[in-house]
C-alpha cells in the first residue's frame, strides 16, 4: 500500500469511528443550544470532532486540522484534514436522522481525499486523487460509482439543498426546465447517478461543508462549481455538482439570477432550537498557523492558497466564514 492509498483507508477509517460515535449519541439524544451565529450545536458535535482530532494525531502528527468546532491546529507537513465532525446539526438534535460526517485531505496539490459519512444507514462514500469514488455499506465491499450519462438539461434530475432560501427566480427558472428534488443524500447521489445534479444556494457554505465536495464528483466523472461557474472552493458559497454533461447548460440556465432570499428574517420570526444547551460553545479556529512556521509549511501554504485552498471569498480557506455566512437548516 503506497502513502496516498494509506491515507485514503486512514481517512476512511477515521470517519466511521467518528459516524458510529454520532449514530450512538443520535439514540441517546442530547440538548441543542446556538452558536454565535445562530447555527445549532449540540455536545456530539465537539466530542466527535476531538474523536476526529485524536484519531488524526495518532496517525499524522505533523498535520495541520481544520474543524468547524474547535481551534485549528497547526502542522507542518503541508497537508491539512478538514473537518465537519456533524453536518446537519439542526437535524440532528431535531432527531432527523439525515446528518453526516465530512472529511477532506488537502495537500499542495489540492484536493487529495474526501470521505462521507452517514452514521445511521452506515453509509460511506469516499474518493482518492487518482483512485476514484467508491460507495461502501458496514463492512461490505466497496463498490465504484459513477455519475449519470444524461446529457440534455431539459428533464434532468436536480436535487436541491436549501430550498427554503432560494430565490424565486432560481426556483422558477429551474423548475420550468428540470425535475427538482428535495435533499437526500446530495453528493453521493450525484456522483452514483441517482441524480444528475445537486444545487446548494440561498445559505452559503462554509469551507468545511464544501471541501469533500470536488473531489468525490470529479472522481466519479462529473464537475463542481459555484452557480458563476467559479471554483467551488473559493466561490461564493454556492455549488453546482452534475454529471458534467449538463454542467454548462445549468450554468446558462441560471446565469445571473439571484440564488438567494431574506431568509434571516423568517428565521428570526419563526424561532430557532428550543430547550436546553445554550452555554454551549465552539472555538472554532480560523487557520491562522505560527506566522514563524518554517520555509517548508509557508511554501505548502503558499501552494494551497495558488488553488483556492486558503482565503478567498468570505475566507473560506479558513474553514470558518463570516457570522452571515454560515449554514443555518
């Protein structure tokens, strides 16, 4: 087994001690309180990111990590995990058992490993530069997936996320011409040919819920890119994942449309998470490494930001965006 191939069953091997760890405290239950921003947390999202933390440390010591909760930890390898320890929060402490666990590897080449997890159906996708995307159920064997053959964009299947803060031109638009779905599994679908396009908008992303994202469907043969056709990891927080051959036709379809609503004020009317947990609180980091790092780590740094990797748009490149940014539902 070569490194990359190392670091691909590492990863994949992480993220299902940390999916069974969500699973377990998912059928305990726990309280739910509010981040800063309004987003939900809960204590199952710190303790399966120090699980994600403390199984990386073990194995990669010199890694710098990422993570939406807690301060980021800088290494000096020029490689850096990514970590969304539960994606989905509000799902989760709703007992919505839809929430997943993300996962991605970055190098000076850029993308290098991207895992997802569903800890209640035990599901994992997952996908290596070079090595494509792979499906796997428990302990059963892998089985490699790829996107659909489609190739008109009129009736194709577009599934949505975050629908409820998209803008009504960009539902409109899209439904005269596509079968819009809800969410399911978004990203595996994708890439497995269930779908053959995924839309997120209204909510822009943070960095940590995008960054699996490219790899897994450029793997299995499709493309990703925020709705201007930018790259996804230093766009404007919204995606568009297809099978590749209806990929530009989208593009054209919503070209400058607005992609989002005043969706903060529905929010505000309507009332958030209730109940008990409002003394939690993250530390989430924002990448901000030892400005004396040595020549070797500034040189990666500097090979990641190249791509898009570190900064850009509401700094995604440092895991964590502006207050107004981050994911809400």
């Amino acid at each position: 087994m070569d490194a990359q191939d190392g670091l691909l069953s590492a990863a994949v091997e992480i993220t299902r001690a940390a999916s069974g760890l969500a699973a377990r405290r998912f059928l305990d239950g726990v309280p739910a309180g509010r981040k800063p921003d309004g987003s939900a947390l809960t204590p199952a999202d710190i303790e399966v990111e120090k699980l994600i933390r403390s199984l990386i440390a073990d194995r990669f010591p010199g890694d710098s990590v990422c993570g939406e909760e807690l301060a980021d930890t800088c290494g000096s390898t020029g490689r850096r995990w990514v970590i969304d320890p539960i994606d989905g929060t509000s799902q989760f402490a709703r007992r919505i058992p839809v929430f997943r666990v993300l996962l991605a590897v970055e190098d000076t080449e850029g993308s290098a490993v991207s895992v997802i997890g569903y800890p209640m159906s035990q599901d994992l996708v997952y996908a290596g530069r070079g090595r494509g995307c792979w499906h796997q159920v428990n302990d059963g064997p892998p089985r490699r997936i790829t996107v659909s053959s489609a190739r008109q964009p009129r009736g194709a299947w577009v599934e949505m996320v975050n629908p409820a803060a998209w803008s009504e031109e960009l539902l409109v638009k899209l439904h005269r011409e596509v079968l819009l779905l809800p969410g399911m599994k978004s990203m595996p679908d994708v890439a497995s040919g269930v779908t053959d396009a995924l839309i997120i908008a209204g909510m822009p992303m943070g960095y940590e819920d995008i960054a699996p994202i490219p790899l897994i469907i450029t793997e299995a043969g499709g493309r990703v890119s925020d709705l201007h056709g930018d790259d996804v990891l230093s766009g404007n927080g919204t995606v568009l994942a297809s099978n590749g051959h209806i990929h530009d036709a989208l593009l054209d379809l919503v070209r400058d449309l607005p992609s989002g609503r005043d969706y903060q004020s529905l929010l505000q009317a309507r009332g958030g998470l209730q109940g008990a947990g409002e003394g939690l609180e993250a530390q989430a980091g924002c990448c901000d490494c030892d400005p004396e790092q040595g020549a070797e780590e500034q040189g990666a740094a500097a090979g990641l930001a190249e791509r898009g990797h570190v900064g850009g748009q509401a700094d995604r490149g440092q895991c964590h965006g502006d207050e107004e940014d981050r994911r809400v539902l």
